[in-house]
C-alpha cells in the first residue's frame, strides 16, 4: 500500500535554496541538538573554569583538587575545561539558533497558508514534501470517480479542500483544525527566545564563588558599581515539629555607606537587586580553636597554611561538606573536623576526631553542638562554635527570557499535542495502466505518520468499496 511517490524539484542546482532545506531539515536540528547534548555532559564531568569567578581564574584553579592540575594537556588545549566560552561552543549555538530560525521561517509559511486559505504553489510543494511522511493508494476508478471519493472521504470527516492550480494532475491540501499549527512556529519561537537569553547569559552573566560572612562582613560588587552586600545578621533556630532547621539571614545593600535597601534571605528564597541576585546556599560552621597538653598550649597549622605559633586558630568551612585538617606539628597528629546537620538533639553539631600523620588510627573526640571543651588523646581542646550562611552573588541577565521562552515552547508543544492540527497534500494521478493513483503526504517532520497510516487504510477501503 505504501512507498514513496516522486516529488518535484528545483531544475537546476541553487546553492541557496539548498542551505535553506539543509537547514529546515528535522536531521539537521536533531544533529546539532546532539552535539550540544554532548557538550554539556563533557562540561559537567570536567570542571569548568568560570572568567567570572571574582575576575580572577587562577583563583579558581588554586580552589580546586590536585587531581584536576594533573589533567592531559589536551583538555585545556582544546578549551574543555572552559567549554562555555569557547569560539567554536559559541559557533554550535548560532548554528542551532540558525536551524530553529529557518524552521520557524517555513512553519510560520505553512500554518499562514493553511489558515488564511491562498493558493498552494508548486514551489511550496517542493519544500514540503522533501522529507515528509507519504503513502500511495491505487484504484482501478477513473481519475473524477476517485477524486470525487476522496473529496467526500474527507468532507465527512470535517476536512477543509482547496485545489493546488497550475498542475498537469489533479492536486489538493486538505486542513482540519488549522490553527493549531501555529503551536509549532510558537513552539520554535520560545526555543529561539530561550537561546537568545541563554546567549546573553553567558556574555554578560558572572558569578562569584560561595561566600562565609560573619555579621557585619560586606563584599563589593564591582563590575563598574558602587554597590555592596553586607551581612547583619544570621539566624539558625531551632527545629520545628517536623525535625527541620530554618536559617535565615538579613542582608542590607549598600551604596557606598548608605543602605539602600535591606532583605531577608531563605533557602529557596533569594534576594534581588539591580540585576543582581543573592543566594544562601546553606550555613557551615565557622571554628575557633586552642589546644594543651601538658606542657601548655600548642601551635596549630591549617592544611596549606604557613606554620602558626602558640595560641587560637580559626577554621571556616568552604561548605557543609567539607571536612578541614588542623596539624598539631609538635606531635605529628591532625585534628580532623566535621559537620553534622541532622544530629538527636534537632542542631547541627560539630565532630572533632585526631588521627596519625598517615591517616590512620582515628580517634573521635566527641561532637559539640555549641561551644565548648573536649578531652582525649592527651589534649585539652577549647571550641568557639558558630554557624555562618553561605551566600552565592550571581548576575543572570535575561534570565526571564530564558524562563519565558521555555515556558511559551512548552504551553506550545502541549497544545500542538493534545489536538494536533491536520494538513495533508494529496495528488492524484492516472498511468498508462488504467488504475489511478492517490498520494497522501504530510509536512515533514510534523506529527501524526501513525494517524496517516490509519487515515490512508480507511481511505483504501472506501475506494476499495464496490470498485
């Protein structure tokens, strides 16, 4: 019953033309959204360097683990430990702005020819047809019986019928629920308003890494503003009826020494100003410490810090999951520390344990939920516990462009498919043979081939019907 029948096209080479249906072809776009899959799955595995990050991407690198500084010299030869904001990312996403612009071009044509009702044209055939779904029915009826038959067919089934003049063969485009083919142009329109903001995002976005103020504490903006953000206070309260702690924190921003404005952050529940938004990301404990044994009071080291002398070290968590070292060099030992966010009592605690210079034999001290002392191991241990909030300030211009058009491609999608729009070309035609031939075609890559095979059957039987 099925198998494709000839479509017309161009007499000569037109490179243009061929660009374009390259371009509109459904291939293209399911190649280019392919690599930009995959593109985005390499730049989760490999940490990416942000140009953003306080102005500074050493500071990054200097952040990050020193198994990432023994990485192949080919990852940062070919930018991948900077994907985003390589020339030839920037290259894919105009690419595939590119394609979704061409195919916005041709479905925003075909749903105004189809709902405003002109006159079909070959040329459109052309274009139309290239990769559309087909299948051809034969008759032994001559040529007016059949067209007849599949004009009533149609008809009865609630299809609108306009001829296609101008060709040798009797053609037709038959439409039911038109309008509904804007959902597509729609749909592809919220794509390119999404890659649009996503574009400027990543032109113009930055983001400074995660920061631990004490009350009181400021962190200036830059980026040609006066503006700053400071810290006046930061609340961990107890948990509720259902085991969970609510943190919050009050922020003021600052314009020189003037407040400008003041707000109250929450997890889930940012603060924006200017463009700019604040995060808070979670809280960590921030760790003042002092350690005896015997002989009196000992010097303390941080991991990576210079050696200290006698007397307080300060330790803060860069996050909740964080576990620092403190080295105690007299006597080759570390003091391991550890947050725990769901202890018995409904608080966060702290966990102190001390272990051999080769990270073995670990000892747990004991865990603190507020400040206090510890003993174990030949050591008198004095904690200052408090909790700090950890704040993320980003800059993500247009990014309710980006939610808009998403948001629009979506309600789009949904509509085209929940009650898809129909639009079919059929030609008929009659050989040397006697039988006469019908073809039905559909757009490509729109939706409805099974529905097509199922119209096309019943379509057969009719003709079929005391033949």
């Amino acid at each position: 019953m099925t198998r494709e029948f000839p479509v017309p096209r161009a007499s000569r080479f037109d490179p243009i033309g061929s660009s374009w249906r390259l371009l509109a072809a459904p291939q293209t776009l399911m190649a280019l959204m392919g690599c930009l899959a995959v593109l985005l799955v390499v730049g989760t595995l490999i940490p990416q360097i942000s140009l953003r990050v306080d102005g500074d991407p050493q500071t990054w690198l200097v952040a990050q683990t020193g198994l990432w500084e023994q990485q192949n010299g080919l990852v940062r030869v070919l930018g991948l430990d900077n994907l985003y904001h390589t020339p030839w990312f920037y290259l894919l996403l105009a690419l595939l702005g590119l394609c979704l612009f061409v195919r916005f071009i041709e479905s925003l044509d075909l749903a105004w020819q189809a709902t405003v009702g002109r006159n079909w044209s070959l040329s459109s055939f052309v274009f139309w047809g290239r990769h559309g779904p087909q299948v051809r029915l034969s008759s032994r009826r001559p040529p007016e019986s059949v067209q007849a038959l599949t004009r009533g067919f149609f008809a009865r089934r609630g299809y609108r019928w306009v001829d296609v003049p101008g060709l040798e063969s009797s053609n037709a485009v038959v439409t039911r629920r038109e309008l509904l083919l804007w959902a597509q142009p729609i749909m592809l329109a919220g794509f390119l308003l999404a890659l649009l903001g996503l574009s400027i995002m990543g032109a113009w976005g930055w983001q400074v890494r995660d920061w631990q103020p004490a009350p009181g504490e400021r962190r200036g903006l830059g980026r040609g503003t006066t503006y700053a953000v400071r810290l006046d206070a930061f609340e961990l309260p107890q948990a509720g009826s259902g085991g969970e702690l609510g943190f919050y924190s009050t922020i003021s921003w600052l314009d020189g020494e003037d407040v400008v404005r003041q707000d109250v952050l929450s997890e889930g529940n940012p603060a924006t100003f200017e463009g700019v938004t604040v995060h808070q990301v979670g809280y960590v404990p921030a760790v003042k410490m002092s350690v005896r044994d015997e002989e009196g009071l000992l010097g303390l080291q941080l991991a990576g810090a210079e050696p200290s002398v006698p007397g307080e070290v300060e330790v803060i968590f860069a996050n909740a999951d964080a576990q620092p070292l403190i080295l105690i060099p007299s006597q080759d030992r570390f003091l391991a520390l550890a947050a725990d966010a769901e202890c018995a009592g409904g608080r966060p605690s702290l966990q102190v344990a001390i272990l051999g210079a080769t990270g073995e034999d670990l000892l747990l001290l004991g865990t603190l939920s507020d400040s206090g002392s510890l003993s174990g191991a030949g050591l008198q241990i004095a904690v200052d516990l408090t909790y700090r909030p950890s704040l993320r300030v980003d800059h993500r211009p247009a990014m309710g462009l980006v939610l808009a058009g998403m948001a629009l491609a979506v309600l789009a999608f949904v509509a085209g498919w929940a009650a898809p729009a129909r639009l079919m070309w059929i030609a008929t035609q009659a050989d040397d043979e006697g039988e006469t031939h019908v073809q039905v075609l559909m757009p490509g890559g729109g939706w409805g081939r099974r529905w097509l095979r199922h119209t096309a059957g019943r379509l057969e039987e009719d003709l079929a019907g005391d033949e």
